[in-house]
C-alpha cells in the first residue's frame, strides 16, 4: 500500500510502499501523538522512517496497487 504522509511547514511528502495495515498505522500514529514521540513506518524493503509526530500534517493511506496483465477492455 502506498503511504504519504504530509509534514507541517514542508513542501514534500514522505511517500512509501508498505505492507502495514491500515490499523496498525493508525495505532501506532495515535500511540505517537500521545506519548508526544517517533511515528515509525517500515517500507517493504525494511528501511526506517522516522518522523516526529507533532510535526504530521496529515497521513493519507492509499489502497492495494492490483497490477492487471494482458489487455483489458473498459
């Protein structure tokens, strides 16, 4: 799943492919801003993303990519 996560007062996102879910992001995001730490996410290669959660602007949380092959009609 693609994730992009805006932070307040930069112009960029952080955007990364996951294979979290969409509750454990909201979880461990809701855990950050109230102990008032580190929002971690793990791309699926296993690098780290750390990102101070009093700065997390918004978070949007894409769906699954579903790759089709061949040809299809619409």
């Amino acid at each position: 799943m693609e994730i992009k996560v805006g932070i307040a007062h930069v112009n960029r996102e952080v955007v990364l492919e996951s294979d979290t879910t969409p509750d454990e992001i909201s979880k461990a995001l809701a855990k950050a801003l109230a102990d008032g730490g580190v929002f971690t996410l793990v791309d699926d290669k296993g690098r780290k993303v750390l990102i101070p959660a009093a700065g997390i602007a918004y978070i949007d949380l894409g769906s699954e990519h579903v790759r089709t092959v061949g040809f299809n009609t619409v």
